[in-house]
C-alpha cells in the first residue's frame, strides 16, 4: 500500500466523516431552534451538510480500483500459484468490502438525525427524500466522471451548475442517475431499519435488566 494510497484513503474518510458530524449537530442543535440567529447557522449546516454529504456513498465506487488491481496484477489467477498473491487478493477483497461499508454507514448516520428533525417537525421524510437522493446520485457523478470536488461549489460555480444542468440534455444519464438514486434510497432503508433494531433490541435488554 503506496502512501499516496493510504493518503487518498484517510482523505475520503475525513470527507465522508464531515456529513455526519454535521447531521449530529443539525439534530442538536434543532432542539434551541426557536432563536433566529440559530435557525440561520442551522440553515448554514444543512448546506454544507449536503454539500459534503455524496462523499460518502462515494466510497462505494472505489471498487473501481479494486477491479483495476485485479487486471493489472491478474490476482485472480495468480492467486491460484502463489501464496503471496492469494493473501494479496484476500487483503484487496476484505479492505474494499469494509471500505464501502463504511462509506454506507457514513450515509445513514448522516441522514438519520436530519430526518429525525423533519419527523418531529410533522414533515414527510419521503417527500423531501426523493430530491435529497437524486441530488446525492448527481454529485456522485460529477465527482467520480467529471472529477468536481466539494470546493468547486466555492470556487467554480458556474461550472458546476453547468455540467449538473447539462445532465438533464442526456436522457440515458439521467435515466442512470435516477436509477442510482432509487438504489441508495433501498439501501438507507435497509440501513435504517437495521438501525431502528438495533436500538429496539437494546431497549427491549435494557428492559428486561432493568
């Protein structure tokens, strides 16, 4: 593992991190809400919060790599003469396979307290969810294909607003993007739900104990 490797892995990791800091703060710090200084840095937050928030499920394309190193090395039929090459793609296989599990988890906790705060607010998660996702695949997109970044919002605007506006003139890209979507809704369902166990079957041992 290159240090340019391990740098660019620690890098998303931060990135992916940011949106659930922020969804934790969003959720806290709805509770003060009634001043109107707050609601405006809370306003602030949600920006940035969905500004940042494709890096997680980003990490699900690093498979990309994966499969790259498996037709640079041809690890998969090496792996069948060579020890050192079986670990290698043992090693490759784990690390992806936690890689993007923790890029998944990174998008529910991220969410989660965000959509508390519209549950308590009488609002529809589903409604609001449905451009939350489409925006989420988009920026997936521009940041895997036409290499954006968080920042370019900052410092290239324009751009972005281009090559996001320009998506909608690609009937087959759109068609993907939409797709995209409706799979990282099935799976933070998944992931909610699981979580919404969880947290049940603790309530229920607490109980029980108690």
């Amino acid at each position: 593992m290159t240090n340019s490797f391990l740098g660019s892995t620690i890098w998303n990791l931060f990135l992916a991190s940011v949106p659930v800091a922020l969804g934790l703060l969003i959720g806290w710090a709805s509770e003060w809400r009634d001043k109107l200084s707050l609601k405006l840095v809370i306003a602030a937050m949600l920006l940035v919060w969905l500004v940042f928030l494709p890096n997680t499920c980003y990490l699900l394309t690093e498979w990309r790599h994966y499969l790259n190193r498996l037709d640079r090395y041809d690890l998969y039929m090496q792996s069948h003469l060579s020890q050192r090459s079986t670990l290698m793609l043992m090693f490759d296989t784990v690390f992806y396979f936690c890689y993007s599990a923790v890029g998944l988890l990174a998008f529910a906790l991220a969410i989660r307290p965000v959509a508390n705060v519209v549950k308590r607010e009488g609002g529809r998660p589903w409604i609001w969810g449905i451009g939350l996702f489409l925006l989420v695949s988009l920026g997936v997109y521009l940041g895997l294909i036409l290499r954006f970044n968080s920042w370019d919002l900052i410092m290239r605007p324009g751009t972005v607003w281009y090559a996001a506006s320009s998506v909608a003139t690609r009937p087959l890209l759109a068609m993907f993007i939409i797709a995209f979507a409706g799979v990282l809704w099935l799976i933070y369902l998944a992931i909610d739900i699981w979580f919404d166990g969880l947290a049940m079957r603790r309530r229920v041992i607490s109980n029980q104990r108690g």
